[in-house]
C-alpha cells in the first residue's frame, strides 16, 4: 500500500475547509466542481476514513477530516515554501499596493499572508487612504496597483465585489435617534461622504455632522461610543457595530463597488501576480456578486456624477 499522499489532494481537501463548499474550492482552485469532489472522494479512500460529513447538501469536518486539517496546512505550507525559493528568482523587489481604509482589515490578511507565501523575496508595501487619493496615486506612478471603494466601476478597473452601503451604530445604541441626526462622515475625500450627504439631503432629513475626521480610528470611535452613525460597506461592517436597518428610519443607501486597478500600460509581473492572488480570494469568498435593486442602481449612478474621483487616462 501507498504511503505517498499527493500534495494536491490535500490542496484540494483545505479548500474546501476555507472556502466551505466544493463549489467554491473549485473556483479558487481554477478547477471544475466534479474535479474537486474527486480529489475529495480519492483522499478518503486513500486514508479509508470519511472526511466530510454530508448533510443537506452542506459539508461540515468529520473527526478524522478535523485531524487531518492541521497537518495538510502543514504539508502544504512546506510544499509552497519550497516552491517559493525553487522558482521566486525573477519575482524579487517591492510592490506598492493602495487599499481604503475601511477594507484593509475585512480583506487584506489573507490576500498578503497567501502572496507571502508565493512569493517571499517580494516586500509588500501597503499604503492607505481614500479611494479619489489612491487612483490618483496609482496614475502618478506612485503605486503598482490599487484596491477602491466606489459606486461604479471607472476606466481600466474591474469589479471585485458588489455591495450595499448600509448606515450603522453602535450596539443598542441611541444616536440614531437623535435630532438633528449627528453623522461621522470622515475626511473631505472619503468615498461614502458624497452618498450620505446627498441621500440625507434628498430625503429632507435634518443631520449634524460630529466628526470629520481623516482617521478611520477616530471616525469609528465615534459611533462605537454612541456619538454618531455613519456608513460602511455590509461586508466590512465590525461586530462591535450593527446595522441599523431594522432599527432606525434612515433611507437606504446606495450599491457601492469594490474595484481593482493596476495601471493601464506597463503593469509589472509583480503587480499583476499581487492582482490575481486578490481576485482568487475574492471569488473564494464570495462567488457570486449581489444583485442591487433598480432604486439602489439608480441612485449609483446619480452619485457617480457626484463623486470626487480622478480617472485613469
């Protein structure tokens, strides 16, 4: 009997952990969904153990499958690292990425930990701010590429992710209530200040502002203390804050992009390897983009009139 286990049955196994669906591990893997459930099927007998507990259509770890988890990290970690040094020698230097400041904790890690790994003779510099200021950057020639917040998608950009803006507060909190409505709306160049400004505006409704302020920190202390609402991204929104649509009658927001750009011409290896480790991870997590409603589109596409941001020519 073998005691060989091929490293890609073990990559195949840990996708479907992280990405939890053999649907998903196929689309991060670049493989079909029957590929993947194969390589599942040829673990299993290999080992003569069940990995997966099936049921109602979802995947959850078996205690063998949990027992394997840890080591096959291992054995793959191990297996990118040799990898790495084998074949990173025209892949060495430094990449300068921009990233907003609401998105750099929701999504970066895992994007710079699998990107080390790849690639570790790469140095990884991060640079955060608003989206207007990173596309800027980006056609300056100050960056190798660029992550955005926006509520379209601009010239020579693609979009990552599909999402709704949402108003939140804090925990049980109270100054949704208030009047005026006391609003944290970040610095002059901040994505979302356009979308809360028109959309109160538009629905009569009479605000404050509390805090503007260019530090993400800062803004979010305020409505974690209770002192304000502001707006953020569902899938960024932090547990120490809720959403306050069944809590509050504030008008909904706008559908908002998360977009990617590298530059037009001359894009490096670097930058173009960093871009695809990022798509991979986004497609992993979330496979298919929301779906706005016509009023959320509608009101896209006014704030894109609106909105402070420079083109890449």
């Amino acid at each position: 009997m073998t005691r060989d286990i091929d490293i890609a049955l073990l990559r195949a196994f840990v996708a479907v952990v992280e990405t939890g669906s053999v649907t998903n591990a196929a689309r991060l893997l670049n493989r079909t969904q029957a590929a993947v459930s194969q390589q599942i099927k040829r673990l299993e007998d290999l080992l003569e153990m069940q990995l997966f507990r099936r049921e109602h259509r979802k995947l959850e770890l078996a205690a063998p499958g949990e027992q394997l988890l840890s080591g096959a990290r291992k054995m793959l970690a191990l297996n990118d690292d040799v990898w790495g040094v084998m074949t990173t020698p025209a892949f060495e230097g430094e990449i300068k990425i921009g990233v907003p400041d609401d998105i750099v904790m929701p999504f970066m890690p895992s994007v710079l930990k699998s990107f080390n790994n790849a690639w570790p003779q790469v140095q990884v510099s991060l640079l955060c701010g608003s989206s207007p200021n990173l596309r800027a950057m980006l056609k300056a020639g100050d960056l190798d590429l660029t992550l955005t917040t926006e509520p379209v998608c601009g010239r020579h950009g693609e979009k990552l992710l599909q999402d709704r803006l949402v108003w939140v507060g804090a925990k049980n909190g109270q100054a949704h209530m208030q009047q005026p409505l006391p609003v944290s709306l970040g610095s002059a160049t901040c994505a979302f200040r356009p979308s809360m400004i028109e959309i109160l505006t538009r629905h009569d409704r009479n605000w404050r502002m509390f805090c503007q302020n260019g530090h993400m920190e800062a803004q979010m202390a305020t409505v974690e203390a209770d002192l304000a609402v502001t707006a953020l991204l569902t899938s960024t929104v932090p547990e120490s804050l809720e959403i306050l649509d069944d809590v509050a009658t504030l008008p909904d927001l706008p559908i908002y992009y998360i977009n990617i750009y590298l530059p037009p011409t001359g894009a490096s290896d670097i930058a173009v390897e960093f871009a695809r480790q990022v798509r991979s991870e986004f497609t992993a997590r979330f496979p298919t983009l929301r779906v706005p409603s016509a009023d959320a589109v509608g009101i896209s596409e006014q704030m894109a009139q609106t909105m402070p941001m420079t083109r890449c020519q």
